[in-house]
C-alpha cells in the first residue's frame, strides 16, 4: 500500500523510510504512519466528493485514528473533525483544532461533555435522541450559545458488513428511526427552539462497507424521507450528512470498493430525485474515517519464539497483539503481513500469529504464508491505522506502543510509547 517499497537489503520501507530501522530506533510493538498515504487519501475524497450543483464537505471521524499530531494534519488539510467524546474533544482543543469545524456526535453525551463542547465553542450537534435536544436546548439557554443541529435518524438499511459494526438496522441504538410516528413533533422541538437551529439529518449505515449499492440505497432511502417530511411536517432540509463506512482492503477475501465511482454515484443519485422531486438540494457532508487512515497504518512487531503444536500448528510469537490490535478476536479481522527484513525471500511457511497475552484469543494473523521467521525478525502487520491505536487496551498491563509519523525519508514519533509508570499512574493506595 500507499509508498511501501523493498529496498536493496529486501527490507520493507515506508515513506523511504526502511521498517527495520525504525524497530531498531522507537523499539516495537510500533505503529507507522505514511503520511503521504493520508494526505492522497484524504485527497481522493477532495477530488470524488464534488459537484457543480452540490456544496459538500469532508469530515475526518476521529474515532478511528486521533492524536494531537493527526487533529493539526487533519487542519492542515482542511477537513472538518467528527468527535464522538470529551476525550476526542479534548484532544481537538488540544491541537487548537477551529471549534466551528467540529461536529459532535454520541448516542449519550453527557452534560459535562456538551457543556466542554459549548465551552470551546463547538457550534454542531449532532443530536442523537428526545432527551438530548431537551437536554441541549438547557445547557445552550443555561450559557446563552446557538447552535447548529442534525437530527441522527435511521434510515433501517442493513449493510452487509459484521454484525456489531453495522449501524442502522431498525433496532440499532443510534438515532430515530425515520419511520417514528411523533417525526413532526420531533423535528417542531428543535425548530421552536431559540437556540438550536436544525439544519438537517444525519445517518450512516455502518462501516467497512464495500458494495456501492448500500450507500445508493441509502441515499434513496433519506431523499424519499427528505421529500416526505418536506411534505409532512413542512420541513424543508437543508444538509444531509452521508456518514462514513467506506470499506477499504484488507485482504484478498474483500471485494473492492470503487471509492470514486461510489462517491459520483452517491452526488449524481441525490441530484436525480431532488430535480425529480422539485426538492431544493441539500447540501452533502460525508464523515470517513477508516478510508482515511487504514491502509496508511502498519504495525511492526518483533518476533520472539515460534513453536509448533503437537497438533500441528505454527505459531509465531510477537510482542504484542490484541492489546494493540483487537480487531482479529473482536471482529474476525483479517490482515495481511510480511517479514520486513525478509521481503525478497520465498514464502514456505504457513504459520499463525499470536500474541503475548494470557488468552488463547488474542490473535492477530490466523493464516499466512512467510518465509522461515526466527526470533528478532520484524513483522509488519498492514492496515493496522483504523481502529487500532483508537481501541488498543493496557490488557495484561501491557504498554500502549509508541505512534510514528513517516513521510519523505523523515519520521517523528507523534505519540511516545508508554512507560510503566504510565501504568501505574492512577493507582492509589
Ligand atoms: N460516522 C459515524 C456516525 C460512525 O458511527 C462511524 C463509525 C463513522 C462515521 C466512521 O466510519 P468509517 O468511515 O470509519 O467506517 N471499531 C470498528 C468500526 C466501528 C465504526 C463505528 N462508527 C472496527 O474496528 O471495524
């Protein structure tokens, strides 16, 4: 992926940056970032999601990959920011992220949360539930702040995609449904209010979608009730946030998405209905996150011992594993990997890669065909950048990795890799 190569030595190299050298330099379990790749990603969607009838904007979901470092990268760029958290807030602030760029999400903000949200000046809201617009038309009258509103609705479209990422069948817990009978009264609530200004809906389907024809059923799906409420309760929509879920490669099993050809299908379908339907066009925001920074993730492990079972299997030890990366025991994932300072030898072996945690689940590689590994081999592990970093755990008291920056031959480490004093920070006696 993205500007991987093997140099003289048959050594991986990422952003011409040779991967065993930079185990040797940050020590490993370590997660590598090509920038380059983030930026032609983010660049793909700059140059997809675009038409001359459509105002559109891009913005970055955080979940999926968030530092300090990557908040100034995503500014740099010009996206806008998804937080879903005080914590993704706080690291927004932080990096002095422009608060009218960010969009607040949650099924269940808290008060302390919006109130930091309000505080900074955060002006978009995406409201999730009853409660919640009680709850933000208080905190906005309580401080004497406007604010911007989406209404997260669900469209009850099941992608194909795992069960617990997908997000809008009829009994998701996001958003309401839009088939909620009170869905007039719903939207009066925010509209009477003096403070909060509804600018539209918000939906999103699910993630690691890779069928197009998902996202076209979803656009039908909010353009009929965009038309319909239009009618219903004489509200006319202003924005229509896309969500994200675009997939991306992780192995030879996924289908490929055309990400351009989705994204033109998805402005060209919205166009269609709205002049068939004389609805004024809304404008269009999508919110990726995982197609901005997987295949730009790699993490690089070093490879302890390897043994083979009574029962006939090969392990290959690495020094990390589900603690960095829970995606194999949480969702079945599968990932594609490579021995960094063996990359022009044959591949003969088929080995399993675990981790050193105390579960036999914790996995990261079920299946794949390396060459001989031997103890301090690095093994690098692709599009490890989405969901990774953002949902690794201090499991077994293991250290979270350091995060590094490459581009063009340099790299910085954007997150320093914990101590154990990190871990034991917060304990009292
Ligand atoms: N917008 C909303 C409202 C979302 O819930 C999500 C993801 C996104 C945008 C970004 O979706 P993306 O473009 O990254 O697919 N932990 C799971 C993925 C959970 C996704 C949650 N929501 C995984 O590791 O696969």
């Amino acid at each position: 992926h993205g500007t991987m190569s093997i140099n003289e030595m048959g050594n991986l190299e990422i952003g011409n940056i040779d991967t065993v050298n930079l185990a040797k330099k940050y020590g490993t379990p370590l997660y590598v970032f090509d920038v380059k790749n983030i930026k032609n990603n983010i660049n793909n969607f700059k140059v997809g999601f675009k038409h001359p009838k459509i105002e559109t904007e891009i913005i970055y979901a955080s979940k999926a990959f968030l530092t300090i470092g990557m908040c100034k990268l995503i500014e740099e760029q010009g996206l806008s920011l998804d937080v879903v958290s005080g914590g993704e807030l706080y690291t927004a602030k932080k990096a002095n992220f422009p608060p009218n760029k960010i969009y607040f999400h949650g099924n269940n903000k808290t008060i302390e949360e919006l109130i930091l949200a309000l505080n900074y000046g955060v002006n978009k809201i995406i409201i999730d539930n009853e409660y919640e617009i009680e709850l933000v038309n208080y905190l906005c009258t309580e401080l004497d702040q406007n604010v911007e509103v989406l209404l997260r609705v669900n469209p009850g479209i099941e992608a194909h995609t795992h069960e617990y990422i997908q997000t809008a069948n009829n009994d998701s817990k996001f958003g309401i449904s839009i088939f909620n009978e009170n869905i007039c009264d719903i939207i009066s609530s925010i509209t009477d209010s003096y403070h909060m200004t509804l600018k539209g809906f918000h939906y999103h389907i699910g993630s690691q979608i890779l069928d197009e024809v998902s996202f076209i059923k979803g656009i039908e799906v909010m353009m009929n009730f965009v038309k319909k409420i239009k009618l219903t309760c004489s509200y006319e929509t202003k924005e229509l946030n896309l969500g994200g879920g675009f997939g991306v490669y992780y192995s030879k099993e996924d289908s490929e998405l055309d990400l351009n050809s989705c994204l033109k299908n998805m402005l060209s379908e919205v166009n269609k209905i709205s002049k068939e339907n004389n609805i004024t066009i809304p404008k269009l925001l999508i919110e990726p996150g995982r197609s901005i920074v997987a295949n730009s993730g790699t993490t690089l492990y070093k490879v302890g011992a390897t043994k083979d079972t009574f029962g006939g299997k090969s392990f290959i030890f690495v020094d990390g594993g589900m603690a960095d990366n829970p995606r194999t025991a949480l969702y079945d994932a599968i990932y594609e990997g490579a021995i960094a300072n063996k990359m022009t030898n044959e591949n003969t072996n088929e080995y399993t890669i675990a981790g050193k945690c105390c579960e036999s689940g914790d996995i990261v590689i079920k299946t794949i065909t390396l060459p001989k590994a031997d103890k301090n081999d690095i093994l690098a592990v692709a599009s490890t950048g989405a969901y990774n970093y953002s949902m690794a755990s201090n499991y077994n008291r293991l250290r979270k990795p350091a995060v590094v920056f490459v581009e063009n031959g340099k790299s910085k480490v954007v997150v320093k890799r914990e101590t154990y004093d990190d871990i034991i920070r917060n304990d009292t006696l």
